[in-house]
C-alpha cells in the first residue's frame, strides 16, 4: 500500500508540461499539496467528470499529454467513461486511479473497490489494454515512467492508504479562477493570455 | 432547408467543433450528417453527464462544443451543469429535444419533458424553444453567441412543433 502524499508528491516531481485534471476530494488536495502549477486544473466538485473532462481535453490538445488523476469512487460513479476512453482510444490520455477503497472524504464508507472490484480490470475489458494496479511507491514511480513516454490510453491503479489530507493543503476554491489560470497558461482564451497578469 | 440542415449550417458557422451527443431519434438526421463532416469532432458519451464533461474539457482545450440530447438528458446532466459549467464559466450550447410534450404518446416521458424549463431555470441556465422553421437561424446563432460572450451555457429547446415529435 503507498502512502497518498508521497504518492502525490512522485507524481507531481515526474511533470514536465503535461496538463493535469484532478478529480474531487483528495486527488484534488495532494496533487496541490504536492505542488501548485497553472497547468493543473482542480475539480471542485461534479464526482466523476475528472475522467470525461481529461478526454475532451485530450481530443482537443492531440499535441499535450492529459493526465487525470481521480479517486476510485469518482471512477466507480461514472464508470461507462472508461468505455468511451477505450472506445475512441486517446493515445494522449494517462488516467492515475488513487484507491483507497473509500469515499474518505465523506466519512469513509467503504467502496466497492474494498470488495475486490479490479478497477484495472475494468478498464482492461473497456479496451485500455495499458491497465495494471502498483502496490508500492516504487512500482507506481517505475510504471509512470514507462507509460508517460509511451502511446496510451493508460490507466494506472494506484492502492494507497487512507492517511488524511495535509489541513495545511490550502485548497484552491474559485473556480472561475482555476480555469482562466488553465486555459491563460496554454493560451486558449486570446483575451486572458493578452493581460498582464504581474 | 430541413431544421436540422440549419441547425447543422448554424453549428459550423459559428465554430462549434466539438459535437457530443447521446442517441435520439429528432435529432437522427442531424447527427449522422455531423459524423460525415470533418469539420466536426463528433463523440459519443454512454451518458449525458459525461457528455457535459468532455464538451467541457474540449472548451479547456480551445474548441467550443455542443451536447446534443432529449430533454430526459438534463436530469442525468442537472449535477454537472450546477457544479462544474455554471460555476466554472464555461460556455456551451445544449441542443435538446423535447419529449412529453404536444402529441406525446408515451407516458414515460412527460414526467421529465415538464422538469425541462424549470430545471433550466432553477440551474440558472437561458433557454429559448424553436418552434418554426423561419426563427431557427436566429435562435441558433443568438443562443451560441449569447453562450460563447458571456459564458455560461445556454439550451435551445426543440419543440415537437418543430420537429413533429416523436409518433411510436
């Protein structure tokens, strides 16, 4: 089982200029945590759409690398996205599953995943052949670096714990700002990008 | 020109790229002609929420998008339109047909068709119903500039009497 924050804390060290989508609740919190960037872009809420959002996002920036890195809960509640994902099969889309086998955030209700549900599997038989769960931090670190520099779709299932978020972890709450901040960093929106913004 | 003939010209006019859409038979026609022309991205989502989602996550990416649904569709949309579209400011249009309504014949489906401008309202989403053919272009093209200006989303509603609705 790997820790969540030095899990995070991997993940956002392996960045370069790949656009990131973090799901809500803790994928949220420990991707910032682990260190803020323009490039990320946090969901607030909408449980689920980490995936759908991180595809559409792949379909229109065929020359960025998308990663998503969502829970297993949120995964679970929208799981036909994972068919779309291998439907279409965007070679640009990496998605990170952190299970906890928990809603944590909520109080910690188990989730199915807790019964033996194998997300990888799910999305193995969705058509993502580049599926597979890590146990540890160091196969979690060897397996990003495998599929980062490869064609995806990728999936990679994390088994982490359930430690609490960092309550230092400021979590960013104006969404009209996290998305301004996202789309005037890659320059889609012509009138963001042209102000002066120090 | 058939309604959908216009509504398609008014997608491509305006530079909606990003077409998503969950199956339904009003807007058949126009969605197989989309899936001919290259100059849209045409997806199809299992759901209606997930089609907000990457409609949304095109629109990050610099492509405005459209969802095309039945009005059945919003209730399975009404979360993601609350918390992610409207608070975040992102811009779409929402192309829904309307079931439930004049001449329905399946009961099923009033239920739903009668939330459809109330659910709007209460997501504070606009909303205009095309009912003839003379006033789609204008409704087409306010709709989406009404969206991509100001963004939010904005749904424009076809009436069976547009459409001649649905008969078994």
């Amino acid at each position: 089982m790997i820790n969540r924050q030095e899990l995070a804390r991997a993940f956002v060290d392996s960045l370069t200029d790949q656009l990131v989508v973090t799901g809500i609740g803790n994928a949220c919190n420990d991707v910032y945590a682990a260190g803020d960037r323009a490039l990320n872009f946090y969901m607030r809420g909408s449980m689920g759409a980490g995936v759908p959002i991180a595809f559409g996002l792949a379909r229109a920036r065929p020359n960025d690398r998308v990663v998503c890195v969502e829970g297993d809960g949120s995964v679970l509640m929208n799981m036909g996205a994972l068919a779309t994902v291998g439907s279409y099969q965007p070679d640009n889309l990496t998605i990170v599953v952190l299970d906890n086998g928990a809603y944590q955030i909520t109080g910690g209700q188990p989730t199915h995943t807790a019964a033996g549900i194998d997300l990888a599997a799910v999305a193995k038989g969705c058509g993502i052949e580049s599926s597979s769960r890590v146990e540890t931090l160091g196969e979690f670190e060897t397996a990003l670096d495998k599929i980062m520099g490869a064609p995806g779709p990728h999936v990679l299932v994390a088994h982490v714990d359930r430690t609490l978020s960092d309550p230092r972890a400021f979590q960013p709450r104006r969404p009209a700002l996290i998305k301004y901040r996202f789309m005037g960093k890659i320059g889609t929106l012509e009138d963001v990008r042209r102000l002066v913004w120090e | 020109m058939a309604w959908s003939d216009v509504v398609l010209e008014c997608l491509k006019a305006n530079k909606i790229q990003t077409l998503v859409h969950v199956p339904d038979t009003i807007l058949t026609d126009l969605i197989r002609r989309a899936g001919e022309d290259d100059d849209f991205d045409v997806i199809s989502p299992t759901r209606e929420e997930e089609g907000v989602g990457i409609v949304c996550g095109a629109y990050l990416g610099g492509r405005n998008g459209a969802l095309l649904m039945q009005n059945s569709g919003l209730g399975n949309a009404a979360n993601i339109l609350g918390s992610l579209t409207v608070p975040y400011q992102i811009p779409m249009l929402l192309l829904i047909s309307q079931r439930g309504e004049l001449g329905e014949f399946n009961t099923v489906q009033v239920g739903m068709g009668q939330a459809l401008r109330p659910t709007l309202d209460g997501l504070d989403v606009p909303h205009f119903t095309m009912e003839r053919e003379e006033e789609v272009e204008k409704i087409m093209t306010g709709a989406i500039k009404l969206a991509f200006s100001t963004d939010r989303p904005v749904a424009v509603i076809v009436s069976p009497l547009l459409s001649g609705g649905k008969s078994l």
